[in-house]
C-alpha cells in the first residue's frame, strides 16, 4: 500500500493503522463479553485502548514489520482477549456475540472511514483514511475464522489484518 511513496514512512504508517484497528476489534469483544456478564478482559486490564496490553510482540510488531518492509502481504495479531464462557446466562450465544464483536466493530470503521470521514477529506489525509478503510476490511472479513480458531486453542496466534 503506497501512501507517501517513501519506502519507510509507508510501512510504518501502515503498522500504526493496523495496530489502531486490531486494539478496537480486541477490545470489542472483550465489551460484548461485560455487557452479556463476563468481566474476564475487564479484570485483565484488557479494555484498554492502550496498545501495551494487546500487543503481542511477535504478531504484532516484529512480523508485520518485517512484512511490510520486505513489501509482502502484512498479516498480525494482538493477544486474543480472554473470555470465559461460563460467566454468560447462555454460554452459545455469548460466546457467537462476542465473537462477532470484532468482524463487526471492523466493518464499521471501514463504513465510517469510508462513507463519513473520506468525503470530508482531501490530499494525504484522504489518503490515510481510504488506508485505514482498506485495513479494516480485511480483518472484518478473515476474522471469524481466526476467532473460531483462536477461541478454540486460546494460545495461538489468530491472524488478523
């Protein structure tokens, strides 16, 4: 993704956006989670929009840094927020909300960036915006599938941007 064309500035610029997006699709889960009665991420210190919490050193800076500068596809993941499904009245249900939570919340920046904010916008700005559009689509729409897996071996690494 070329942003500024500067072979530096572009892959860190992109890092951030990514890093901006995975921390609201963690954090959304673990919002759903309290709402329907589990305060496990709460508890964990994990609704937080500081990114230190989320961040997996590894999945969230090292490879895609690598990626990005190497000029591959970039792909990442923060550490899953964790959820007890026992805490829901209907652990099913619960567990599908919160899952959804951040697909969701995802698909929603990408709407807000896109329809919202990048009329309003011009030059570079426009440009970040229509970025951060693009990111947020891709974890909204490979998510479930690593949420799936993540939730079903809690210490993998789920993939997401």
């Amino acid at each position: 993704m070329t942003l500024t064309g500067n072979r530096i500035l572009d892959p860190i610029i992109f890092i951030v956006l990514l890093i901006v997006s995975v921390i609201l699709h963690e954090v959304s889960h673990g919002l759903v989670a309290r709402r329907l009665g589990d305060r496990t991420a709460e508890t964990a210190g994990r609704l937080t929009l500081n990114p230190i919490p989320h961040i997996d050193p590894f999945g969230s800076v090292l490879l895609p840094a690598m990626l990005a500068l190497s000029g591959a596809p970039v792909f990442g993941w923060a550490r899953p927020v964790p959820v007890n499904p026992r805490a829901f009245s209907r652990p099913t249900e619960g567990m599908a909300l919160t899952a959804l939570a951040g697909p969701v919340s995802n698909l929603g920046l990408a709407l807000i960036a896109g329809r919202v904010l990048l009329p309003a916008t011009s030059g570079i700005v426009a440009d970040l915006v229509w970025a951060f559009g693009v990111i947020n689509v891709r974890p909204g729409s490979l998510q479930p599938a690593a949420d799936t897996a993540a939730r079903r071996q809690p210490h993998g690494p789920p993939v997401s941007g």
